[in-house]
C-alpha cells in the first residue's frame, strides 16, 4: 500500500507516525509562514528523517470534491482518500480547531475522519476558523471570567500566553481559575497568586 499524507501542527506528526510503517510517497504539510512563530513539530521534518519526498506548496488550489487533481502525483492510484480533523465536522473546521473548540468553551472535543470524496456533509450548522496569532491571547477584561478562563486554557504554553498591559508591564497568566461572584472588585497576591 502506498499513500500521500498530507498533514500539519502535532496532529500531523502524530497521524505521519502511525503511517511509517506503509509506503508513503510524499508529504504535503502546510508551508510555515516567515512572519509565524512556530511552537509545534514539524510534519516536513518527521518525512525528511525518514527520506520521505516533502512539497510544501504556500496554498494549495480548493477542488470541488469530483474535480480531478493535476501535477506530477496525480496519476498515483487512489483507492481512499481520508481526512482527519480535530474536531466533530462540520464544526469547527480550519486551522487550529482544538485550540478554537476550548477557546469557546467546549467541554468535549470529538474527532472526524470523513472521506475527501464525502458529499454528503451539510456545512451549513458548521464553523470554519483561521490561524491564530500571538496578539489572540490579549486579555479583554471586559469579557466574561468563563472566556478569559478559556483564552487562558487555549495559549497557555508551549505557546506566548494569554497576557495584558498594565502600566508596569506586560501581564501574562499562566493558570486561572474560576472563582464564586465576589462583591466589588477585589485585588490581592498570595504567594505567586493574583487574584482579582
């Protein structure tokens, strides 16, 4: 059996382990960007130390599902072509859907291995995310102690943290907890502990 695995972000590298063991012919990951900070293994790295051909196109074209593909590859046969998404289709679709699924509070995330060939999927009730930055993990105070919970679960590290200016600085929370409604507006270190 041979495959094309296409793939990114840990979960890449993680799905390309499992496959070493089959004839993969080439690896198509996401090209990283320049202008990107990148906290996460390399899908292009795991194939070249195992000499694994690596195309790393700066966009791939979008094909209607029936349309055939072109280029030097497109005459390998195909049996199956599988997707795998890290979340339950169609929600949450795009870049980073683990990281966006916390972000908004979800209290499960599913995973999804559909058929590329799958037409069937109604997109509508779904939701489809980008990238996220560094300046995504700026804490509005304005929001709810659920969502800035969350942001903070959601950029904790490996990545720069959720984080705020203040007059001395910049501000950056490690690990939040959401507390009962306390009267007034409270401020107060323990130890390594800010409350407020």
């Amino acid at each position: 059996m041979s495959a094309v695995v296409f793939g990114y972000h840990n979960v890449g590298v993680n799905f390309l382990s499992v496959l070493l063991g089959i004839n993969i012919r080439l690896v198509v990951p996401h090209a990283d960007s320049p202008s990107e900070n990148i906290w996460l293994n390399s899908v292009a790295g795991l194939a070249a130390e195992h000499d694994i051909p690596v195309v790393a196109p700066k966009n791939l074209p979008q094909r209607r599902n029936h349309e055939a593909p072109s280029g030097p590859h497109a005459r390998l046969p195909l049996l199956a072509c599988y997707n795998m998404n890290g979340s339950l289709l169609p929600r949450y679709r795009g870049r980073v859907p683990v990281s966006w699924a916390v972000l908004h509070g979800e209290t499960q995330i599913d995973w999804s291995i559909p058929t590329c060939r799958d037409t069937d999927m109604d997109l509508s009730p779904g939701s489809c995310f980008s990238g996220r930055s560094a300046e995504d993990g700026r804490i509005d105070w304005s929001d709810s102690a659920a969502k800035a919970h969350n942001l903070v679960r959601n950029v904790m590290h490996p990545y720069p943290g959720p984080f705020a200016d203040t007059a001395k600085g910049r501000l950056v929370l490690w690990r939040t907890m959401i507390c009962d409604e306390i009267d007034g507006a409270l401020v107060k270190a323990i130890d390594e502990t800010v409350i407020l």
